[in-house]
C-alpha cells in the first residue's frame, strides 16, 4: 500500500452493465484458489485498516498551516502565523524560519517541544521531501515539514483528532477475483512528465514510469502510473463512473507490484480511497485526464460514510 501518496477529477459517465456479467470477456490474472485469494483481500483489508487508523494514520490530520518566507510563529494563541489546534500546544511555542528552501525551528524557553525522543530548543527541519522528515512531537499533536511544488508547509496530526475517535469504519465491494486483471506495462523511456493538479489546485508536473494497459469487455483500457521507476511497485490515480456515486468523488488510488517481463497484475478490488476522503487537511493528487475510465469499477473500496464529499 503505498506510503505517499497524492491528486483528483470526476469525468464521463458510460453504462458498463451487460460486459460485467461475462467473464470470458475479462483478460483475468492468473487465476488463485477462491479461499486463498480471500484470505489475501480480506489481509489486505485489515492492513489496510490498521495503517489508516494508526496513530500518525491519515486519521490524525488535523492541520495544514503555510510557511511565508522569513519567521513564522507558532502556537495555539491566535495571533500566532501558524496556529496549532487550541488545547493542544501552548499558546506559543516558538518560530519557525522559512529561508533559502530550508526550515529550522527555534522554541521559546519552558516549552516542550520532542523529536526522535529527544528536546528541541533548536534545530534545522527535514520536509517530506526526504525520505524521513524531522517530526516534531508536543503532548498528543506531531507535526512536520511538507513541500508542494515552491510552497512550504506544516502537516499537523493529534493522535485525539475527531476523525479518529469517531472513525465509522470502510466499506468495500464484495471481493470479485475477475477485477483481478493480468495488464500489460508499456514503460516510457525516458519517463514522461504528467502535470498533475491537487486538491487545492496546485500543478506539478510528475514523472511517469509508463502506462498499465488491459482489456476489459473487448475494449483496451490505459492507465498511466506516476512516480517511481519500473524497478518499483506503481501507484495509480483513477476514476471510473461509479466515482462521485457510490466511490470517492476525487477518484481512488490503487498499487502494483512491480512488473516483470512487461507484465504486471492490476487489482482493482484493492482500490482505495486517498487521504482526502477522511480529512480536508491533506493535499491529494486527482486522477489526469486520461486515467478516467468509462466503466463502473465495482471493485474495492466504497465512498467513506464519513466523507465530507
């Protein structure tokens, strides 16, 4: 399941109907026991489960605060610039200094600020643009370093946040193995930049390692992957016309392993909603044009019940 992850559209809506109920029609992966490819979905399920309502899970987002260049205080008190949920973190912490696309907090004496187990009285910022940002740690709120494009950011979490202790659970579409596709991988070489739009509205032209391409119903089917290199799982970024329905109205993610001899398998029953679905904090990537499909993908997981879309 991918770690990161990002973006969103809705598009055209076509009837799939009859081609669903045919599964000759359906270029399928090769086929697993029905019990053993249960039990594979229904681990995939909880893991899934499991990571999103962790502590620092997707759950736990309750903040998105923007760095202007220069210091930038921090704290609950309001007149701070960037302010940390009331009750949670003194009224004001510290500063935090944007400059030369670096970041480094400074924190006022008395107060308790903790990184990596450790106080913090002063201290350069890693973003989520390396492989482990600096996370910063005050009682049940952690927060961290985000970069979108030239925009530098706080990504606040609270282990306590509304969307976690009153979390409603997921729901998924009965598991169906023909949604298990065998797809062929046409690698992009050198990878093609794909401008991606986000949730807020940002564009960032992303990399494309190559396109999943399969049949379904006697029609072939494209979708380009983002990210990464084809040494690497894929990460994809769809909607079909079931999204704004009975799916995620900003589309759904989905990943792969790896592909191997040109080939990789496509699972949509492993289809799931990104972070956007659960919080209005995070900033996804939305599916580019071209990774909107004409069919109902009645596969995976269902719109939340808690979504504010």
């Amino acid at each position: 399941m991918a770690k990161y992850a990002l973006i969103i559209f809705t598009f055209s809506i076509t009837v799939f109907g009859a081609v669903f109920s045919s599964s000759a029609n359906w270029n399928r992966a090769e086929a697993k026991t029905e019990d053993g490819y249960s039990e594979e979905i229904a681990k995939w399920r909880a893991d899934r489960l499991k990571d999103l309502n962790s502590d620092d899970g997707w759950l736990t987002l309750v903040g998105l605060l923007w760095l202007k260049p220069g210091q930038n205080s921090i704290g609950s008190d309001g007149s701070n610039d960037l302010i940390l949920p009331q009750g949670k973190a003194p009224g004001r912490v510290g500063s935090i200094l944007l400059e030369n696309d670096t970041l480094k907090i400074t924190v006022n004496p008395g107060v308790s600020v903790i990184s990596d187990g450790k106080p913090v009285e002063s201290m350069a910022l890693k973003t989520d643009s390396d492989p482990k940002p600096t996370v910063l740690n005050i009682g049940t709120l952690s927060f961290y370093g985000i970069k979108r494009g030239t925009k530098y950011g706080l990504r606040v979490k609270d282990k306590e946040s509304p969307a976690r202790t009153h979390f409603v659970g997921l729901e998924y579409y009965p598991t169906d193995p023909n949604w298990r596709i065998a797809a062929k991988f046409e690698p992009y070489k050198p990878a093609k930049p794909i401008p991606i739009v986000n949730v807020l509205g940002m564009v960032q032209d992303m990399p494309s390692p190559g396109a999943v391409v399969f049949d379904l119903g006697g029609k072939t089917y494209r979708l380009d992957t983002i990210g990464g290199d084809d040494t690497k799982p894929l990460f994809i970024v769809f909607a079909d016309t079931t999204t704004g329905r009975a799916t995620y109205g900003a589309g759904r993610f989905l990943d792969t392993d790896p592909p191997k001899d040109g080939s990789v398998v496509v699972d949509f029953n492993k289809a799931y909603n990104p972070p956007c679905a659960f919080t209005t904090f995070a900033t996804c990537p939305l599916p580019p044009k071209q990774n909107h499909l004409t069919v109902a993908v009645t596969a995976g997981e269902k719109k939340y019940a808690g979504s504010h879309d």
